[in-house]
C-alpha cells in the first residue's frame, strides 16, 4: 500500500493558473487558440470586481483581432526602447531599470533556488517573471509565497496594473483591470493567511 501524493487545493491551483495567464498575456500578445479560450470563459457573476474584470477581458477578447494585438503588445509592453508601460519592478520601485529591486529580488530567487532561463533576455524583475514564480511556489505549495508576495509583488504591481488598465487598447486595458483586482485579492487573501496562521489556542 503507497501513501497517495497531496493534491493541490482547488483555490490555490486556480491562483497559479491565473498566475500564469498573466504571465503569458504580459510576455507575448495572445494566439487564437488563447483568445477564443479566454473568450468562451463562463464567469460567475457574484458582483465582485474580480468577476467584472473576468467577464470585461473575455468580452474584449471575442472582438480582438491578433494582428492588431501583436502591434499592441509592442507598443504598450516592448517598445524599440521602452514600452509605454515597463513592468519591471525596479522601474516603479526605483525610477530605474536594473536598481536595487533586482538585486534584492536576485538575492532571494536564490535563496529559493530558482536560475534565470538562458532563453529569456529580460531582467529577473519583470511583472511576467515574478508571476511565473508565484505560480511555481503555489503549485510546490511553498510557504515562501507570503513573503515573497509580500517582498516582490505586492509594493508596486498594482500600479503597474492600473497603469495598464488605462491604456488605449481595450484587450490590454481589461488585462490590467483584471491585473490590479487580483493583485489586491492575492494581497487580502495572503494578510488573512498570515493572521490565522499566528493564532495560538492555548490550554488552560
């Protein structure tokens, strides 16, 4: 008789899954396979302003067209310089690329041993980045979440995001929206965590 592996809690395998959607819309503008998912996407409304923002990105999605979001995602994500928006933490945390934000952050991928893949140019600071590593220690079930949540994502990612909900391209306007609510959801959700976790009952 083998002892079955632990399964990863539906809520938390949703937040890493949502985790890397972001990632992926971030990096690289989306193919019609990604679209016309995210298009047939049955959104519970329950009033809250994450389902809004659910049900506002599917609904651009089904009037995109993948040309002109190619031409979207470079401008607004990429540019030949700079982007309009620069998702890098070091930017909206130090006026700077490549400040103390990326060695901070650096210094604790190690420590979580993560290495940086030889295949991607960007700095270890982008927005894309930091979500693809919330998603891997979600689906390791990491405890180190919290606090890298807290450390890395939680002091400027929602700026990003609003700043990108304000862009002149619905699709991307409605990804930052989506961006910024889950980032504050993530940011309740984790407090929550901390403060039942430091509740001790104790026996008289």
């Amino acid at each position: 008789m083998t002892d079955s592996l632990p399964t990863l809690k539906e809520a938390d395998a949703l937040r890493a899954d949502i985790y890397q959607l972001l990632a992926t819309l971030l990096r690289q503008p989306p193919d019609a396979e990604l679209l016309s998912w995210l298009a047939d996407l049955d959104i519970e409304q329950d009033g809250s302003r994450l389902a809004e923002c659910w049900h506002a990105l599917a609904g651009t999605a089904q009037k995109a067209d993948i040309e002109q979001l190619q031409r979207a995602h470079f401008r607004l994500l990429v540019g030949v310089i700079q982007g309009e928006v620069v998702p890098y933490a070091s930017w909206y945390r130090n006026g700077e690329l490549m400040e103390a934000a990326l060695v901070a952050l650096r210094r604790d991928l190690r420590v979580l041993g993560f290495e940086r893949s030889e295949h991607t140019q960007d700095p270890e600071d982008h927005l894309a980045a930091l979500c693809e590593v919330m998603a891997m220690l979600i689906e390791s079930e990491n405890p180190e979440q919290a606090f890298f949540f807290q450390q890395h994502l939680a002091p400027w990612s929602v700026d990003c995001f609003d700043d990108l909900g304000q862009v002149d391209t619905a699709f991307y306007a409605a990804l930052g929206q989506l961006g910024s609510a889950f980032m504050e959801s993530e940011q309740a959700r984790l407090i929550s965590d901390e403060s039942h976790a430091q509740v001790r009952i104790v026996e008289l």
